[in-house]
C-alpha cells in the first residue's frame, strides 16, 4: 500500500468512527437522565408536605389532564416509577398523583392524555382537588425541565385466515412453475 491510500483508509475511518458515535447519542436531556440526589417518593411528600417544600424532584408519570392558565399550563400527572434513564415506567405501581406547573403555554393535542411526561423541579406546595367525591391532596411542582416522551407505538395485528383456509399442500407455484415439479411450462 501506498502513502496515500493509507492515509485515505485513516480518514475514512475516522470519519466512520463519528458517524458511528453521533448515531449512539441520546436525544434526551442530561437534566432529565441524570436523577435528582435525595428526590422524595410522591407517596412521602404526600404525608409531610411541610418537610419537603423547596425541595428538588424528579418525577415523571403518564399525563391525565393538561389545563392552561393565564402564564402557566398545569399538567395532572399520576406518577409512575422512572427507569435509569427517567422514562415512566408504567405499572400497576403508582405513587400518586402530582401537579406539574410549567411556565410557558403548552398545547393540549400534544400534551394530551395518556401520554408519558418527566419533570424536575421544586415543591411548592399542596392542593385539594375531589377525585370524584374523595379529597385528593396533589403536591404541586415547579417544573424547571421537562420532557414529553415519545408515544408508544400502536401495537400490530396480523390478518390470520380463518382455521378452515389452511391446507397444508398448497404451493402457489401448483401446478406450473413448481420447483419440484418434472415438467416446466412457462
């Protein structure tokens, strides 16, 4: 090999290796990946809010309703466990419900219901609010960041024929152009 293309071979390379690399990276926040050190669970804020005001959380949970105000959007979120990465994991296992107050207008299309939401942000107080005839107290946070995680995908259903098509010496080549078969009649 020559000089010239080996250094052609060197730059191909590493042109393959960013490549490579840039596909690898995540389009998630760092904010959001990275958990909050010493973020309460829902379920012991919910306790003893006096304890945990202005405190940092990380919480995410599937949306249940989106109602915008006059400068803020406040999300209805029922809280679900967060993978290692801050995805709701969703579950049999809730912790709760929280409010998510967000400083900005969000649309209620997209940020609809059902969809999965991760937030950070600080404690700043507790709400009332009847779930149906039960008083129900919501922590509410201040959202700093958050994320809108992308929906999941509508699951397939393969068309099955029915039981009694099923034969099982049909060949879509029979008669004629059947690999097997002696005589070729094109």
């Amino acid at each position: 090999m020559n000089i010239m293309t080996t250094k052609l071979l060197i730059r191909l390379c590493g042109l393959l290796s960013i490549i490579l690399v840039s596909a690898c990276t995540s389009h998630i926040p760092p904010e959001i990946k990275e958990p909050v050190a010493g973020s309460p669970d829902i379920a012991q804020v919910r306790e003893n809010i006096d304890t945990y005001l202005t405190q940092k959380v990380r919480w995410g949970g599937v949306i249940l309703s989106t109602e915008n105000k006059n400068n803020t959007s406040w999300l209805t979120i029922l809280a679900y466990p967060l993978s290692d990465y801050g995805e709701p994991q969703v579950s049999d296992l809730s912790s709760g419900r929280f409010i998510a107050i967000v400083d900005e207008f969000l649309e209620p299309i997209v940020y609809t219901r059902d969809r999965k939401v991760t937030v950070i942000g600080n404690i700043v107080r507790s709400e009332t609010i009847k779930v149906g005839d039960y008083p129900y107290e919501y922590p509410v946070v201040q959202v700093e960041h958050h994320y809108l995680w992308a929906p999941d995908p509508e699951p397939v259903d393969p068309y099955y024929p029915p039981y009694w098509w099923y034969d099982p010496w049909y060949s879509p080549y029979y008669p004629w152009h059947h690999p097997y078969y002696p005589h070729y009649y094109p």
